[in-house]
C-alpha cells in the first residue's frame, strides 16, 4: 500500500464509504476538516488546481 498525495483548491471524492468529518488544525489558527473515502477503488480529482497569488 502506497500512499499518494493530491493538492489542489478543491477536490471531489468518490468512493462507497464516508467517514465522519474531523477538525483538525493546521499552521497558525487555520483549520481544516479530514474525511476517509473507501471504496473499492476509492477515487480523488482535483475539480479546481491551486495556485499561488502574488
């Protein structure tokens, strides 16, 4: 099992089980919801590309 990262503005999941929503925190006072997406295969696509403003 390897582990893969995707990164972008927003993300769709597809997959056939959800987990419950955690908070969790990131750098400074920003946080960040994480969620568990199974499936048989699960799926991830980045819908919107991040990208950096000046």
């Amino acid at each position: 099992m390897s582990n893969q990262r995707i990164e972008g503005e927003k993300i769709r999941c597809i997959g056939r089980k959800v987990s419950k929503p955690r908070l969790i925190h990131q750098t400074g006072k920003h946080r960040a919801i994480e969620i568990f997406v199974e499936g048989k295969p699960a799926k991830a696509e980045v819908v919107r590309v991040w990208r950096v403003l000046k």
